[in-house]
C-alpha cells in the first residue's frame, strides 16, 4: 500500500495521487483528505497509523510492503508514520517538518510541537537506510529548507533530491516522476 498525504490546502485526490495510480501498478492507494484545521494532529496520526498498521496486519507475505508520499504539511506526518515504520520507502516532498514554525498562524503550534517533540527521541537513533527520500525544490518560496528540512533529516542522510526551479507546490516533472517510480516501483 501506498498512503499518499496531501498538503496543508490540499485534498486526497490531488495531483500526486492521480499520479501515483497511473503510474505504479499492483499496489492498493489510501488517500484521505484531511481537515488540518478541525482536527487534532494526534488525531490525524491515528488514522493514518491504523491503516498503515491494518495493512501490514491483513496483507499476505508476498503482497509489496508500506510505502509513504507526504507533501508539505503532510510530510510531517509522513515522517511520523516513517518513525515508527522504518521498513516503509518514505518520500517527503518539500516537507514542513517544523510546522509550528511554517504555519503558526494557521495551526494549533502548541499540538504540533508536543508531536515533534514526541518523535525527536526517535530521530536521535535513526541512521539513513536508504528508506527515506526527500524531493524539495530550489526555489521554495515558502519552506527554507537549508534551515527548516536538512537539520532534522537522520545524520549522514544522503537522499535529497533538488529540483532546479521547483516551487513549493511541486510539479510532477518527469525528473521528479522518476524518483517516485524508482522509489516505489
């Protein structure tokens, strides 16, 4: 299963799912719309962890194993999910990883940091295994990802794809086409 989390305006059926559906067969997709504004972040990990649990639970041995696309606000939650699914191929695509800082004022900060903050122990003894891939865009006119991604990236993380021009609503070119299918292909 591919669990594909949209942006902070986005939706389930955005551009990166329509994508990934065309694009990588023989592999189930969830891909909800989540309410970042009426819903508690704690609450969001939930569903997305239940899923990604059930999966693993009900999938049979020779079924693919978990996969994770987050974008934006929904990186953070993707790299929730890769904490505690360090087996899943994670790819964040300009990801808010520090959102109490890119959205305080549109987000409860307080919720978000109390997450962080409960996955940063986490963080300390990850190594780069080659699972977690990250996509940004060099001309992010929202995250500035030299302060705000590669500081809270695993030590010695060295799967960081730049894209040349790209904006914070990345466009699904096929250099960033690419990564994805040999990510999760």
């Amino acid at each position: 299963m591919i669990i594909n989390i949209h942006g902070f305006t986005g939706n389930g059926d955005n551009s990166k799912y329509r994508w990934l559906t065309a694009n990588i067969r023989n592999r189930e997709f969830f891909s909800p719309t989540l309410d970042y504004c009426r819903r508690s972040p704690e609450s969001i990990l939930r569903q997305l962890h239940e899923c990604a649990s059930s999966y693993l639970l009900s999938r049979p041995a020779s079924a693919p194993g978990l996969s994770i696309l987050g974008s934006s606000l929904g990186a953070f939650f993707a790299r929730c999910l890769n904490l505690l699914f360090p087996q899943a191929m994670t790819v964040l695509i300009n990801p808010a990883l520090a959102p109490f800082l890119t959205l305080r004022e549109y987000i409860d900060c307080k919720a978000y940091l109390t997450l962080f903050a409960k996955f940063a122990y986490l963080d300390d003894d990850m190594r780069d295994t080659g699972r977690l891939h990250v996509i940004i865009g060099d001309a992010d006119e929202l995250i500035d990802h030299a302060r705000m991604t590669k500081p809270l990236l695993p030590q010695g993380f060295k799967q960081y794809h730049i894209i040349r021009g790209g904006v914070h609503r990345l466009e699904l070119t096929p250099e960033v086409g690419g990564i994805l299918r040999s990510v999760f292909a």
